[in-house]
C-alpha cells in the first residue's frame, strides 16, 4: 500500500504541476504534503478523542524529526536530492517561526483551543501563499498551462495514493501500538518513536520514490511540507476540537531536537552541490541517537 500509494502521489503531483504550470516544489509543499499528512491528522485526533492526547503531540513531534533525520536521509542515499535554497529559504523560516510558536503554545502543558485556531488560521495563510508566489509559483520549465495533461486521471492517481497511504501506515501503527503497550512502553514514548515512524511511512515512501524517480523538488516540497502541515493542520485541528495535552518535559529534549533539525536545513540547502550521501548518513545517524534517547 505504501509503495504503491507513493507511486501514485508522486506521479499525479508530478502531472498535477505540469497542468497547471505549477512548479513541482510547490506541489510537494501543498498537495503532495497535505496528502502524506493526513495518517498523522487521523491518528492525533482518534488519540486526543480517546483520551490520549500525549500520543497526538509526541506523533507531530516524532514525524517532523523522522521526516528530516530518516526520510531526508534515506531519499539521499537512493539518489542525492537537489535542494535549491533560493526556492525554499522563506519556507524554512516561516517553518523555524512555527516551531517557536509551537514550543510557546506548550510551554504551559497544554494547547487549548484558541490556540489550535491560531495555528491552523496559518496553514490556511501558509498554502495561499505557497501557491501565489511570483518567485517560484511557476513550472521554470514550461512557464505556461498545460492543457494536454489529463487532469482527471491526475486527480485519480493522487487520491487513490493518498487512500492507499493511509491504510497502509493505519495498518502499521494498529500493530505497533498494540506491541508497545504489550510492552509497558510509555505513551508519550509511544507516540515520539513508533506513531511517529508509522505515520512518517508515507512521506519516507513517497520522497523515496520521488528520489529513484528524480523529482527532487517533489521530495524536498513534500518533507518540508509535511512539517508545516504537522504543526499547523494537524496540531491546530485536532486541539480545536479537543485541547492537547503537552507534556512539559518534552521542551527539553524533543521539540529542541525537532528545530535543530529544522536549522541543519539551512547549511544543507546553501550547499551548491546535490546533498551528499555522507550527510545523508549523518542525517541518519543523528535519528537513531534520538531513537535511542527515547528508550
């Protein structure tokens, strides 16, 4: 399911941006990341509804941290990805702000509603800017509309990706929640490492696929993407419909992880060359050090 239905992601988005003369990164920052953020949306809110609220903001934590540690890692070691710092700087530093604003919002164990409202009010503000902006809203290849891309089955193959995405990473996190808690494992623990890996499935499969089908901007879009959709979608509906409880300590540890990888974005997109496969292991290596940390 998860192959496939990053398949069918990538491919769709790719002719998505053709159709509209849409740059592909912009894709990957809005369709495509929307549509790999939705296990992550469905699996806080049936945690925060059953009580297990811990669970949802350690998954957002969890995911941001294994899309750049692990999915920008593994997607470089397939074939070194092309990130163009000139297409994407104003997307990192909106992202470092939201993080802020996040660790803010937490500080005082908890999320309450108006601030999801604040929160998910941005990722409106986010995606319209992300769509009309004149420096990179247009395909540089093309330059124009392409009409003779069908459009329908471009559609079909996003949503059928999206669907399959879901069930597979569902499938995924059932079973693993299942064992952890088999385990004793600590919610909050559960939600940092296998929530977050379960639902981070889909952005490791489709930025992978992306990288063996060399649509770098689709892969780099849909990692940074995801990040802004986490906190800003996910964390903004799900603590408006119910608020979030934070635990304080992760302030500490975890969110500061998640900004410093956030940061590493920035010296990794100002490198003139494709991202090398010795950064794409340390990428690696720094995510099993936090994997090991959590245990």
């Amino acid at each position: 399911m998860l192959f496939y239905g990053a398949n069918w992601i990538v491919k769709g988005g790719s002719q998505l941006a053709k159709y509209f003369g849409l740059s592909a990164m912009v894709i990957g920052l809005t369709v495509v990341a929307f549509g790999t953020s939705l296990p992550e949306l469905v699996v806080s809110l049936a945690a925060a509804l059953e009580g297990s609220s811990t669970i949802a903001v350690g998954n957002v934590v969890g995911s941001n941290i294994a899309n750049v540690g692990l999915v920008l890692g593994l997607s470089s070691l397939v074939f070194p990805l092309t990130m163009k710092f000139a297409q994407v700087k104003i997307d990192l530093v909106i992202y470092i702000i939201v993080c802020l604003l996040f660790t803010y919002f937490c500080a005082d164990g908890e999320i309450i509603r108006q601030e999801g409202l604040i929160l998910f009010s941005c990722i409106i503000a986010y995606t319209w800017f992300a769509i009309t902006h004149p420096a990179k809203n247009r395909d540089h290849e093309n330059g124009q509309m392409n009409p003779n891309v069908p459009l329908s089955k471009s559609l079909l193959l996003i949503m059928f990706g999206i669907l399959s995405l879901s069930f597979g990473a569902n499938i995924f996190i059932t079973g693993a929640i299942d064992i952890a808690r088999y385990f004793g494992i600590s919610e909050v623990v559960i939600g940092m490492t296998i929530v977050a890996l379960g639902t981070s499935l889909p952005e490791l499969a489709t930025s992978v696929i992306a990288s063996f089908r060399k649509e770098s901007a689709i892969s780099i879009g849909n990692i940074i993407g995801s990040n802004l959709f986490n906190l800003l979608s996910v964390i903004g509906l799900v603590s408006m419909i119910s608020p979030l409880e934070s635990p304080v300590e992760i302030i500490h540890f975890e969110i500061p992880y998640m900004i410093v990888y956030g940061l590493i974005l920035i010296p990794i997109g100002l490198m003139p060359q494709p991202i090398h496969r010795g950064t794409a292991l340390l990428l690696l290596l720094g995510y099993g050090v936090f994997i090991s940390q959590m245990f």
